[in-house]
C-alpha cells in the first residue's frame, strides 16, 4: 500500500497521478491554492485496468488479498475528485535530432 503525504496544487497532483496511471492527467477542478492530503492506495489495485505491473510481471497471478483501493477508488473516496478517462488532443514534441553547439 502506498501512502502519499502531500502539500501540493491540484494541478501538480494530477501531474504526478500520471505516472501512477500511466497516463496524462489533466487537472479540471478549477481549483486554486495548496491542499495538504494524505492517499492511501495499492499499485497492485491498477492490475485488470490495462496498467503495467511494477512486481512480478505479467505473468504473476493477482494478489490474493489487496492492501488497499486502486489510485481511482482512493482518489474518489478520500479526497472526493474523480479520475475520468477521456480522449483528446495531446501536445508532444518530437526531437528530430541533436547536435551539440558549435564553439563561438
């Protein structure tokens, strides 16, 4: 189970989020200021969603017993937000090459 202590913008929670979903999360609550908040929630939760596995493998069988709500539970149930899936236009970047500079 992970516990995560944090004191953070909403925005850069949904930041962070997307690397538990392994996704981008886009923060809409159009909420301001720092919230300081603890989320309890089991990595092991994200098996069936389409997440990659971070023990075990994708062979490993399923916990038998889960410490704890997945990261979309937790967050709807302790903070009272909703993870929503939702397709759209994502801005990316895509390097073509690199060179180093050349000395002036």
């Amino acid at each position: 189970m992970c516990a995560e202590r944090c004191c953070l913008t909403t925005a850069r929670s949904a930041f962070l989020a997307s690397n538990e979903v392994n996704r981008i999360a886009i923060d809409k609550t159009g909420l301001t200021g720092n919230y300081d908040f603890t989320l309890e929630f089991s990595p092991e939760g994200m098996q069936g969603m389409g997440m990659p596995q971070r023990e075990g493998g994708a062979d490993a069988p399923p916990p038998v017993d889960s410490p704890g709500p997945s990261i979309f539970t937790a967050v709807q149930e302790q903070l009272g937000l909703k993870l929503e899936s939702q397709k759209g236009p994502v801005d990316i970047l895509i390097l073509d090459r690199i060179e180093k500079p050349t000395e002036n």
